[in-house]
C-alpha cells in the first residue's frame, strides 16, 4: 500500500514528477489525496499545480479537483493565474469542472483577466456560463468573449429572450460593438436591439467597419439611412464602401441616389456673391443679426455641434471670445470660416458625388494621372 505522507516532505516540482510517472492507479491514489491536493493547490510556486492540471486527463483532472479541490483552489492565492490553465485547457477536458457553480462565479469575477481565452469554449459551456450569469441578474455583457458558440445557444427563442431582457438592464449602447458578428447580426434580427441602434444618438460607424451584415429591414429604415446621409462626406463614404462589402447592394443603391440628390441640392445653394452654401448663409445670419453679433447665450442656444464639425465650431467660439477684434471684423471672420467650410466641403462632395470616393484619394489618383501623361 502507497504511503502517501512519505511523499509530501518532496518539492511540488519533484513530486509533479513522480505522479507522472505513476501508474494510472498510482496517479489516482496521490490526486484523490487532500494533502496532495493542498499540497498542490497552496503552493507558494504556482507552477507545479498548472504543470500538473494541463497533464491530466479528464477523468484524474476531476479526481484532483473534486468538490473538496475546488473548495481549495478558491481560497488560493493566484487564482487568476490558475484558472488560466483551466479555462485554457483543451475543449472537453475541463467542461465539467469548469460549469461547476463556485467555478463559474469566479471566471466572472476574474473576466477582464480571462475573458479572452474563453473564445473557443464549447456551446456546453457557453450555455452553463449564460445560465449562471441569467440566474444570478449578473451583467451579459460578460459573456461576449465567448463568440464562437455564443450565437448557436441564442438560436434558442428562450435564450435569446432571456439575454434580451437581462440587457435591458444596463447600458448597452456601447457595449454591442463587443460581440461577435454573427451573434451581433442575430440580436439585430430584434426589434429591441434594432431599435437600439436606430436611436438617435447611436453611432452606427462603429458596426458598419466591423463587417456587419444590416437586414434588409435595417438598411430600408429611414433612421438608419437618416444616420448615414447625415454623415460628413468621408465617413459617408467610408461607410458605404464597407457596407457594400457583405450588404444587399439594391438597398445602397437606393441609399446612393438619394445622397446624390442631395449633393446636387448643396450645390445649386451655393452663392456666389457670399462665396457660401446656403446652410452657411443660414448659420452666418442667426449669428449675426442687426449688424451685430448674438450674445453668448444665445450662441449656446443654437446648439450648433449638430450642424457644424468640431474645427469650426472651434473657430466660431474663437471669434466670439476675441477682444481684439472688433463687431465688424468678426463677421468677416466668421463669412470667412463659412467660406473655406464650403470650399472644402465643395471638393469633398464632387469627389464623392462623381466618383464616390474620398477627396484625398480623387486627389491622388488624379495626380498619378497627370504624371504617368506626363512621361509619355
């Protein structure tokens, strides 16, 4: 008969050893053990217990970390780091243990440490970590590191309605961006999440650069076709250019006519006495009126991030707080800060309405032009 106590005078790493080399019932006799288990587990040198679990099969793995192991383990030091070698253990081996409930609620009090290895988990375990999470009214948004098989168990109507409800819970106007694109795509099938995005101070930007396959009840919408042609020219650009990657291209299209219409429309405001589109004129005559500049409460009033981009609101404001310059030649500066607005944006908008792309690059392949005639 093995006489455990002789063996825990060794070192964890030579011990390690010794159990490897053990026959299979020698190696359940050491890991059954509590002292081995203590031995193991409490360990100043935490590498003997990681060395130790990444060795064993399932079988002698739930042997070594039985209730009582796992009772252990919780109270030890360098959890994270050993919980780490199970969560990263080969899909199967750790299944079990790792839906274990004490389990569980430790993963998720140590998810900014170990959410990331939990990508290739199995819909098995997805499923318990969603259950435990569900359960105990604790945060969805926790489990968005599991990707690969977090979209399958919200194929399931009762899955989905129960991850819909625990959302409506807490802010999940930036946390949607977190999960994967299939399971993105999924929620989107919803209304509650399509009207997520569809709110008014949504950034759609973010899910159309990840890939984002929209519905076609998504793209036909006119909040979200609202979101993109109210967008400045490049990002209006950007963005359709990656819609059109994986997006039904008849409901762009459509999104592209419209957007053009409207470019002709800016272009046929344009003044030429001012030098200005009228939606500048517009702006330049609520900032000024009788000859003189609005007071600064009112200028706060017309709420103008929502019409001007930052820089010149920026210049707007230096204006206004100059005491150097006098009424008169603020209002030149503010017909000047409209007038390179427009210049600007009149290049942006006949790069894109004529060859949908970005100035800078119309620019660039317009200069490549010139110089490859140039050597002929």
């Amino acid at each position: 008969m093995m006489d455990i106590a002789s063996y825990l005078n060794y070192k964890s790493r030579d011990l390690l050893n010794i159990i490897l080399n053990s026959s299979v019932d020698n190696k359940k006799k050491f890991l059954v053990d509590f002292k081995i288990k203590d031995k193991f587990i409490n360990d100043s040198d935490k590498y003997p217990f990681i060395w130790l679990v990444q060795s064993l099969d399932r079988e002698l793995l739930e042997i070594f970390l039985d209730k009582e192991g796992i009772s252990i383990l919780l109270k030890s030091q360098d959890l994270e780091a050993k919980l780490n070698a199970l969560v990263t253990l080969e899909v199967n081996v750790a299944d079990y243990l790792l839906t274990d409930e004490n389990i569980l609620k430790a993963i998720y009090d140590n998810y900014n440490v170990l959410g990331s290895y939990l990508v290739n988990k199995n819909d098995y375990f997805v499923q318990k970590f969603f259950d435990y999470i569900i359960n105990n009214k604790l945060n969805i948004e926790k489990i968005a590191d599991c990707s690969q098989n977090l979209s399958k168990i919200l194929k399931n109507p009762s899955n989905l309605e129960k991850f819909i409800e625990n959302s409506k819970h807490y802010d999940f106007t930036n946390k949607l961006i977190m999960f994967d694109n299939n399971t993105i795509e999924l929620l989107l099938d919803n209304n509650y999440f399509k009207n997520l995005i569809l709110n008014s101070d949504y950034d759609i930007s973010n899910l159309v650069f990840k890939g984002i396959k929209f519905n076609i009840d998504i793209l036909e919408n006119p909040k979200f076709i609202d979101k993109l042609l109210t967008s400045e020219t490049s990002k209006y650009r950007f963005m359709m250019n990656g819609l059109k990657k994986n997006n039904n291209l008849l409901c762009l299209d459509k999104i592209e006519k419209i957007q053009k219409q409207n470019y002709d429309e800016i272009i046929k405001s344009y003044d030429e006495n001012l030098g200005m589109f009228k939606k500048y004129e517009m702006i330049l005559n609520e900032l000024v009126k009788d000859g003189k500049l609005i007071s600064d409460s009112d200028l706060f009033e017309l709420n103008l991030s929502s019409r001007l981009p930052y820089m010149a609101i920026y210049d707007v404001n230096r204006v206004f707080s100059s005491w150097r310059l006098k009424n008169e030649e603020k209002i030149k500066q503010l017909g000047k800060i409209f007038q390179k607005l427009t210049s600007r944006e009149f290049g942006e908008i006949l790069s894109d309405r004529y060859y949908e792309d970005i100035e800078y690059n119309f620019k660039l392949d317009l200069q490549s032009l010139i110089e490859f005639n140039q050597d002929v």
